[in-house]
C-alpha cells in the first residue's frame, strides 16, 4: 500500500504559484513608482501649459 498523501497541499501549491505568476504580470503591466507618477504628471502639466500659451482667442462676430 503507498503512502497517504493531502491532495490540498498539492492543489493550494498551485494557486499560490498561479497567483504570484498574475501578480508579476500586474506588476509589470500597472506598476510605476511614485517618481514615474509624478514626472508623468509633470510632463502632462507642461504640455496643457504650453497647448494653452499657443491658443488664439477669437471673438466670435455676431
């Protein structure tokens, strides 16, 4: 007669291994440090800044 083994053990091994593999995968997809946020942020300030300089106000004549 063979050894009793725990079919759980083997079963939750699995999803931990599944789970850090979609966890990496999210990491590398979402993830960006704060320094990354905030420079991004800081690009898109300056652009709207200098999109707004350029801008030509037109008065509309009725």
């Amino acid at each position: 007669m063979g050894n009793v083994i725990n079919l759980n053990r083997f079963r939750k091994r699995a999803e931990r291994e599944a789970s850090a593999k979609q966890a990496d995968a999210n990491r590398a997809k979402f993830g960006r440090t704060k320094a990354e946020r905030s420079a991004a942020e800081k690009r898109a300030d300056q652009a709207k800044e200098h999109l707004d300089r350029h801008r030509i106000d037109r008065e509309e004549q009725p």
